[in-house]
C-alpha cells in the first residue's frame, strides 16, 4: 500500500485519473495535507464519502513517530522511530533569516541499511513544523545516509517539498550534499531541478580522500570534479565544496594550495567545516588557528571560501555527529 506523503502532485493525478476521478481532486489532497495540515481523510470534506473510502483501502496515512528531542541554543535534534523500528535523526537551526531542516535520507550506512522511503522524509519536516507551530522555510539533504544512493525517493521529496501546493519551499532553498556518486550526479544535473548542490569533497588528493571515504576508491577526484564542471556548466548554478577540517590529515598549507590548484576556476565556493568529534572515530579536530589559516591561504589563491558556523554540537547535533551514539532506548 502507497503512503499519502510519498505520492507527488503527478502522481495521485493519476490515480484519480485512472479511477474514473477529474485530476484536480489530487489538488485538493495536496492542499488539505500540506496547507491545511489535516491528517484526517475523513474531514477532506470536498471530496465524496466514497472516493475517501476507497482512499483508505489504496493509500496509507501513516507517519513515523517522534520519540525524543533534544535542545541546545539555536538548534533541536528530532530521533524519530519508524514503522519498522528502526531510527533517523532531523536536525533544525534556527537563523536570522527563517528555520532550515537538515533530513535524513537513510537509516544508517548503505552496507546493509535500509533507505528511507519518501514519506518518511516528507514527514520529517510536517511533524517538526507541528511540533514548533513554524514554518521551515529552507532544506539540507545531509542527514543520516547519501542521498543519490536514494534517489527516487529523494527526487520524490523534493517535487512535493517545492510543489505549490505542497509545503512551497522555494527551489533555492532546497541544497543536496553528496559524497561523489559521479552517475548520479550526471542524473541529477538532467533533472533540471534548480536545487542547491554541495559536494563533501574533505580532501585535495586521491590518497588522502582514500583513507577518509571509501567513495573515492570508486569515483576519484578527477572524475569527480570532472562531473562538478560538466554540472555547472549545464545548470550554470554555483556548487558548493564541503570540506571537513581533521586535524594533522587535511588541514596543512599544502593541502590548501593543492585544493585550490584543483578548484581554481571553477564556479565553487568552499565551505570549511570545523570536525565535530564522535565517540567512535579516531579523527580530531583542527584548531582555530588552523582552520583559519587554511582559509587565509585559499583566499590568497582567488578561491571563495567561508568557515560554517557551528550549530548543535553539545547534544550531538552537529555535521557528522548523527546517530553517532547509541540510540540507548
């Protein structure tokens, strides 16, 4: 059985088509799940008795539960248990400029984890909206999991998170971080999404980016950037280069010129992330001095480059920090 949450606009045009329905009525689903709000069927009350029977027999309206939330300044961490029992964390931070949402598209590794489903995803940020009575206004793909290695489900997320009628989330303010699924992000670039695109680069070399993510030993650097300026060039959108400070591995003045050797030109801006450290890696993180050091070197080379701002670290909210821990329930 389909879940409500997990069918596009498109979609359910085609259910109502197919059983003898006018293809507006999905309009109508869309707007009492995501403007109204409304979990019940039985009160879309501009829709007959028996098309919202024969609705519950052909679509599930199930959501995953929140079982934990965790506060620190300007941010909230959000453990959610799914149907199956398993967990995905949501993190939201509060900006000047609105709520942004950092989404999980996986339960765990992709070794064996099982991937979320779309309405798992969606439902992600309709529950927080409930819970904070706010809107989130902008979107990071960049929970638990790689999100190209879930991409329908993902490209499905982001048609009804953007659909007008859905939750309206402008296309500029929804950004996918991958590590380097090169296929993948051919695709993506045909997609015609207009999405923000970051890439977790965390290193300037093979042999480095070899000993920190297994990825490279598939796609390398060259082939992956390679695909970044093939990206840019069709969506002409700027990419972002995500890259994780860890101390004595990546974070010397020779890996800020080589990096910047390997980015010059391109449309980019690097965005240097200071490491949050875990309970069950060896890496540590670069100190301040260090970081800005890095960052002083790359902008001396012409590259565009700022250091994230920290959010959530102290209930292990931060990036990388992600059920990091043992859920412990």
């Amino acid at each position: 059985m389909n879940n409500i949450y997990g069918s596009t606009r498109e979609e359910l045009e085609n259910y109502f088509l197919t059983n003898d329905e006018k293809k507006f009525k999905a309009l109508q689903v869309f707007e009492w799940l995501y403007q109204k709000k409304e979990k019940n069927i039985d009160h879309f009350t501009n829709l007959k008795k028996e098309l919202r029977e024969k609705m519950k027999l052909n679509f599930s309206f199930s959501m995953p539960k929140i079982i934990r939330i965790e506060k620190d300044t300007l941010t909230r961490k959000y453990l959610f248990e799914l149907e199956d029992k398993n967990y995905i964390e949501s993190v939201i931070m509060f900006h000047d400029y609105g709520i942004s949402i950092c989404v999980s598209s996986q339960v765990g590794c992709n070794m064996g984890c099982r991937f979320c489903e779309t309405y798992e995803i969606v439902s992600q940020l309709l529950l927080i909206e409930d819970d904070l009575k706010m809107r989130i206004s902008s979107v990071v793909i960049m929970g638990i999991g790689e999100p190209l290695d879930n991409y329908e489900n993902i490209i499905k997320f982001i048609k009804i998170i953007n659909d007008a009628k859905g939750l309206a989330i402008g296309i500029r303010h929804i950004t996918l971080s991958t590590s380097g699924l090169v296929p993948k992000i051919y695709d993506l670039m045909h997609e015609e999404l207009g999405i923000n695109l970051a890439i977790s680069l965390h290193a300037p070399n093979d042999e480095i980016r070899n000993q920190i993510m297994k990825v490279n030993e598939v796609y390398n650097i060259s082939q992956l950037l390679d695909s970044v300026r093939d990206y840019i060039a069709h969506t002409n959108r700027r990419v972002t280069i995500e890259y994780v400070m860890l101390k004595g591995i990546n974070d010397n003045k020779t890996c800020a010129i080589e990096l910047a050797e390997k980015l010059k030109g391109m449309n980019i801006y690097v965005n240097l992330i200071p490491y949050n450290e875990t309970n069950h890696l060896e890496f540590k993180k670069s100190d301040v001095k260090t970081i800005s050091e890095f960052c002083k070197t790359l902008k001396e080379l012409g590259i565009n480059v700022t250091i994230r701002k920290e959010f959530g670290s102290k209930i292990s909210a931060a990036c990388g920090q992600l059920r990091s821990k043992e859920v412990g329930l």
